[in-house]
C-alpha cells in the first residue's frame, strides 16, 4: 500500500461524502440501495482502506457502487469543482450577509 493508494482512497470518499451531502441523502437509505452496510459506506467515505485489506481496487468497486446509488459518476467527481481563474476578483466574505446584520462602519 503506497502513499498515493491511501491519497486517492481519501479523495474519493471525501467526494463520496460531499456528493451525499449535497444531495442531502442518508446512509441508511443509501445502503440498502446499493446493497452496502452502512459501516461499508462509512470506511469508504472515510477512505480506509485497511477496511478493504489495503486493496485500492476493492475499495475502487465498492466506491463505484456506492456513486452508482448517488447516481454520480465516481471518476468525474473531481472534475466538478470550480476554481477561480486568475483575473478575477473574489466575492467579498460578507456578500451573503443582509444588510442589516452588517456592522455599520
């Protein structure tokens, strides 16, 4: 097991975990859509693979049918994030705030 297994195990389940909770779905429903237990879904989401006998792999065809029940694509998860190009100006950290919970300067 190298440092790039472990790396990409991670990542994938952090995607796997925001994809989940960007759609707000529980981990209950989505094992018994996807014939996983919920510990499984867990160590996925956690990216151990210790779970899965240090086998990236394995733990590759359980995150698949795991994303397959997120109706998600698991190797284009990545792809989605936005990055902001150079040139442009970041939104101000304050922007989402209404008006009259700022503080008047």
């Amino acid at each position: 097991m190298s440092p790039v297994d472990i790396r990409s195990a991670k990542q994938v389940g952090k995607l796997l975990r925001s994809s989940r909770e960007a759609q707000c779905a529980n981990l209950s429903h989505l094992s018994k859509r996807c014939g996983l237990t919920v510990t499984q879904l867990v160590h996925i989401e956690n990216g151990n693979l210790f779970a899965f006998e240090k086998d990236l792999q394995k733990m590759m065809s359980y995150s698949n049918v795991y994303a397959n029940a997120l109706n998600v694509d698991v190797n284009t998860l990545g792809q989605e994030s936005t990055f902001m190009s150079k040139g442009t100006d970041p939104e101000p950290l304050d922007s989402h705030i209404p008006r009259f919970l700022l503080k008047k300067t």
